[in-house]
C-alpha cells in the first residue's frame, strides 16, 4: 500500500479518535453546553497525530524488498498497539496508536498480509 493511502487512513482513524475521546470526555451534568472549539482542536490533532504515525512502520522498517514486513508490521505489534488505544487515558496515545493500528490493518488486507512476530 501507498504512503499516501496510509496517511490518509491514519488521519481518518486519528480524528474519529479525536471526536470520541472529546465527546467522552464531555461534563455529563450540562449536555447543552458542548464544547465545539474543544471537539475542532481534537479532530484535527488527532487527525495530524494519526496521519504521522500512520507512517511510523515503514519508516521503522523501510520497504527495501517486497519482503520487509518484520516485527514493526506484525500482529504482535498490532495487539500491543490496539490495548494501548483501549486501554490509554491519554487522547494523544489513543490518536497516535490509532494511526498505528490503520497502517498494520490496512497491510493485513494486502495478499502478503502481516506475520505473526
């Protein structure tokens, strides 16, 4: 898959990131005062953070062969880095492990698909 096609899919996944952690993490005692700016500034955070570090496994193990996909591009990876996007209470984790994640997804759908380790 392209490097475009990966920053594009990081950014989307990174900004839905963005809206859900700012929509969860809104007062629960006054719904009618949404914090709009708040839900911009997430969005669009999440979907830079997301966008770069969709790109962090090619840069951690750059496609010199069709072959390339190693530790970085494993489903180990994609199982340590999908408990980091649960299990984190930091939205800049969770929006940056969202980019993550979209890359090793997106290889998982081509026909090489991704290693075990």
């Amino acid at each position: 898959m392209k490097i475009k096609s990966h920053v594009i899919i990081g950014a989307v996944a990174g900004g839905t990131v963005g809206v859900i952690t700012s929509v969860y993490n809104q007062p629960k005692d006054n719904q009618n005062d949404f914090q709009w700016l708040e839900l911009l500034k997430r969005i669009t955070i999440g979907a830079i953070l997301g966008g770069v570090c969709s790109m962090l496994p090619d840069l951690l193990e750059p496609a010199k062969n069709p072959h390339h996909r190693k530790l970085f591009h494993s489903l180990l990876a994609l199982g340590l880095t999908a408990g980091v996007l649960v299990k984190s209470k930091n939205p800049l984790f969770k929006t940056a492990a969202a980019g993550y994640v979209s890359h090793l997804i997106a290889d998982s759908l081509t026909p090489m698909g991704l290693p075990l380790i």
